[in-house]
C-alpha cells in the first residue's frame, strides 16, 4: 500500500470529523513529513480507556519513509499521542521551545527521553527532507510558540495553518505574521490544510485581552478566597491570573498536576511572569486569611478526577470551598462537556460558593484560540489555494469551511471534505480523491496499546450493564461425570440471597443441560460451555429480561 511514485499525496490518520488526536502526513514519492501527533480522551461509552491515539499501522509500514514529526504547538490533542507513538516509530521531532519543554514533560514519564531526537524550531526555521522543503510562520493562539508549516514540493506548496486565530492584541506579544503568510500566498500555495473548529461561528474571534479586564474586575469585587479554573496550557490566560492576584495582593496556589507541570515549564523557559513569593503550596491557603487566597485549578470541563471536581465533592485534602468563596469559571466547556461541567457548578452552589460561569460572550472570562469564520476567511485571502482541504473539525465544521472557502472564490469542486484515511493525490497539479489507507482509534489502555478492540469493549458494556455469573462445574475426570452440584456465583446481576430460587433453578438447569450432553457422548469441554451459555442464557432472560455475561468454569478431578 504505496503511494505513486511521482504524486503527492496528502491525508489525516486523525483529526478529521472529530476534535482530538490530530495527525495529518504529506507525502511525496518516498518521503513522508507527519503533522502533528495527539490524543482524545474517551467519552463513557469507551468503559476503562485511558485515551485514543491514531491508527499508524501505515506509518509502520512505510517507516523508512518518515523523515519528521513537525509539532505545530502543544495543546494535547496535538502532542498527547507522541509518548505512544514513538514506542512504535523512533522518529525526529521538531516543535518550538515552549512545546517541546511539554513534550520533553511526558517523554521523561514515559522513559523515552533520551532515547528521542528533539529538534528545536522557530518561524525562521528551514529543513529539507528528501524531496520536501519545510518553513514555518507565525501563528496566533491560545498557546505560545505556535507555528503554520508550508511544505515545498515539486508539484508545489501545500500550507498546513496549525490553529490559529488573528488576536491583534495578544496578551504575549506573539503577534500573527500576516506579511509572511501574504508572501506565502503570492508565491503560490497549491493547496491549503486549514482548521475549521469555530466554521459555524459569525464574525471575528475576540482578543484575549479583553478577557484580562473581565478577570480583573470579577478580582476586586471579592471579599473571601477566589477559585478559577482554566486549561493548563493557556499560558496567557494563567500570565492574566496572575497579573489580577497581585493587582489585589493576594498568593496564588496551583492546584492540579497539569497545572503545576505547565506552569513550571512556562516560568523556567521564561514565558510566564510569577512575581517572588506570590505562588504557594495548597497546605498553607488554610494558614491565609481568605482575602488573600487566589487558586487556580484544572478541572474547567468538568474532568472527574481533577481538582476542581474534587474541590466541588469537599475531596480535596488540603483545601475546601467555603460559603462566600467565589469560583470563576475562566474557559467555556467544550461540546460534549456541559453535562459533567454543569454536574460541578451544581455541586459548588450546594456547597454555598458564588458561581460565574456560562458561554464567554457571558461571562467575558474566556475568548477562543480558535479562528471565527472571518478570521478563517482571512486566511483563504492570504493564501490564495488552488486547493482546498478544512481538517480539524466534526463534518458540519468542514462543510460550513467550505462554504466560507467558495464566498472567497474558491471553486467547490477543488475542495475536498475528506474523512480519516482518505488520500488526496496531486500530480501534475491535479487533485483526486480515489482511495484510503487504513485509519482509525487505537485505545490506550494501562500500558497496553492498542490491545484492546471491540470485542474486549463489547464486553466491558455488558458486564456494566447486566453483570456477570459464574458456573463451576467439578466433573470427574475418568467417568465425564458431575461429583457435586454446580455453584453459580452472581457479580453484579442480581443480589444471591434475595435471588435464592433463580440460582436454584439455573443450577438445575445446568445439570440437565451437562447430563444430557453426557448421554450424547459429549465430553469437549468447548461443546458444554457453549451449551449452558445457551440454555442458562435463554432461561434468564425470560426471567429477567436481562443478559448478563455467563462464564462456566469446569474443574476436572
């Protein structure tokens, strides 16, 4: 499964119709560049995924073709997979200062640190691999260090933006470098890799500085412990925290694992400015008076298992919300998250707390990192595609994408909604979509990768749905014969001692069921639990309407 000799080709292992687990690959003849290398975390139907990773089983295949994994910055659904992936292909990564500092963060858990070539890169960087040239620009996002990738190749430039929006006002100086990306455009881009995230949203996307006024005077208006609550790596929006914690002199107090990482990552390569003294550790908030008490939490989607979720639950060891403390909520949820964040807020007004929070129109605590439809089209302008591909985005996103594409003059036809594994060829500076390569989820497990797949899943439901019975069978192992009753324990089906008729009646079943396969001549040990997983299986669901998971065990002696 190889691509022509003389195309390009290009197509996503992730990222498309979806958000998360971004991994997008251009290829000309025998050179491969990957894009990008994320996670998803797992919605309640995927029972004990820790996280979702691409399927690279292509890459594996053409391993000595990859010559790159470029980073485009270090949000998780674009850095979360790479500890995964490189237990499979130990490729060359290339990422920005701040990013790689997050990445080297999780090579060191995973042990892969010095075993993983890393290549810092800025917008001025400039590397040839094999037959594709690759530059960068500037970007703008709700991350530093993020960079939009141009691949030169003979059949001509293809722009992958990364994620972007136009801030012209960014809180960190890291400004869009418009003039680079017009540049790129008159040079000629022969097709066009662009996020559609925020597609379906009218007009411009805020300034996230007007977000640090909002937070600022939410800040002065309270009189007891403040908790807010944001994504880790919005270094900009932790800097407006910050900034508002000593504007009312008081300490702040990180808590959460990420939150702390990030934080010491960003303040040790000099991205973030923490005044001396200000950061505490969570032991002392109870040892301040409330009013000088600011912490900054993960949690702001409602995560179970993170701080926020614990504070919200009073299970947090060393600190408690209290009535009159306030709680911001300073990001909005994403789709999918606002019943588990709602779950949270529900929990916080119990507990007495002065709650904001809602969309940032609202609230004015949040501004997306993601481009709105005229920053999109913006982008369209300035490149100038003969080709267009929107990516990053669920299938409503891409349309709306392509239709921002056509307002801007670019023919429907040349744009290509595609799914995960479709290719998109060009050669001689025509694009087809005819053909895919395997794509797909591999699931994270523990530390099993990709070990378990639909049928361990299909399992896991049942027995959370309907529980499970266990059948032991002692047979005599010369005669073929029971030498005592069955025992049928119940796990999560129904209660033994309140159900003492039913395990009766399934015990009788099963020595029929075993004394009549007897008579037959029937001894495979195969043939009987096949058998009784049928005849105890029909027989509780008459009873129960229910199918729990049935596992006969047979003890020979």
């Amino acid at each position: 499964m190889t691509v022509k000799e003389s195309a390009l080709s290009i197509f996503a292992l992730g990222g498309i119709n979806e958000i998360g687990k971004n991994m997008y690959v251009v290829q000309y003849a025998d050179d491969i560049v990957i894009i990008d290398c994320g996670g998803k975390f797992p919605d309640e139907s995927l029972l004990g995924i820790d996280l979702i990773i691409p399927d690279i089983s292509y890459l594996q295949e053409n391993k000595e073709k990859i010559r790159a994994l470029v980073i485009t910055h270090g949000h998780e659904d674009h850095i979360g997979g790479i500890p995964y992936f490189l237990k499979k292909l130990n490729v060359p990564i290339y990422a920005t200062r701040f990013t790689l500092g997050l990445i080297e963060l999780k090579l060191k858990e995973h042990k892969l640190l010095r075993e993983t070539e890393l290549v810092q890169i800025d917008s001025n960087s400039n590397f040839n691999f094999g037959t594709i040239g690759v530059t960068f620009f500037k970007v703008s996002h709700s991350i530093p260090d993020c960079l939009g990738v141009v691949f030169h190749t003979p059949e001509g430039n293809v722009v992958h933006t990364g994620d972007f929006k136009f801030d012209l006002t960014p809180v960190n100086e890291q400004y869009s470098d418009i003039h680079k990306m017009a540049e790129i455009g008159t040079q000629g881009v022969l097709a066009l890799i662009s996020e559609s995230t925020n597609a379906e949203q009218p007009g411009s996307t805020p300034s996230e500085r007007l977000v640090g006024g909002h937070i600022e005077e939410a800040f002065m208006g309270v009189k007891r412990k403040i908790i807010i609550s944001t994504f880790a790596s919005n270094i900009n929006r932790v800097q407006q925290i910050v900034d508002a914690t000593l504007k009312t002199n008081r300490k702040l107090a990180l808590l959460g694992r990420s939150m702390v990482n990030v934080v010491a990552v960003a303040i040790e390569r000099g991205y973030l400015n923490v005044p001396d003294g200000m950061l505490i550790d969570a032991r002392e908030v109870n040892q301040l008076p409330p009013e000088k008490v600011v912490i900054l939490c993960t949690g702001s989607q409602g995560e179970p298992l993170a701080a926020l979720s614990r504070l919200s639950s009073s299970n947090y060891r060393d600190v408690e919300i209290l009535p009159e403390d306030t709680v911001i909520f300073a990001a909005s949820p994403i789709p999918g998250n606002e019943k588990a964040v709602s779950r949270i807020v529900d929990n916080l007004f119990q507990l007495g707390a002065k709650v904001i929070y809602g969309s940032s129109s609202i609230t004015g605590m949040h501004a997306s990192g993601h481009g709105n439809q005229e920053d999109l089209k913006l982008m369209l302008t300035l490149m100038k595609p003969k080709y267009f591909i929107p990516i990053h985005g669920e299938f409503r996103m891409l349309h709306q994408h392509r239709l921002l594409a056509e307002a801007v003059g670019i023919e429907k036809k040349n744009t290509f909604i595609i799914k995960n594994g479709d290719v998109v060829d060009i050669e001689n500076s025509v694009a087809r979509q005819t053909r895919k390569i395997p794509a797909g989820d591999t699931y994270v497990d523990g530390v099993g990768i990709g070990e378990v797949g639909d049928i361990v899943l299909r399992d896991r439901k049942q027995l959370s749905e309907d529980g499970m019975l266990v059948i032991i069978l002692t047979i005599n192992k010369i005669e073929g014969k029971m030498v005592s009753e069955p025992d049928t324990i119940s796990r999560g089906f129904v209660y033994a001692r309140d159900s003492e008729d039913l395990i009766r009646n399934v015990n009788r079943l099963v020595k029929t069921t075993v004394n009549d396969l007897q008579e037959e001549n029937i001894q495979q040990w195969n043939v009987i639990k096949r058998n009784i997983k049928k005849s105890v299986g029909q027989y509780l669901f008459t009873q129960t309407k229910r199918k729990p998971m049935i596992l006969p065990i047979i003890i020979e002696i």
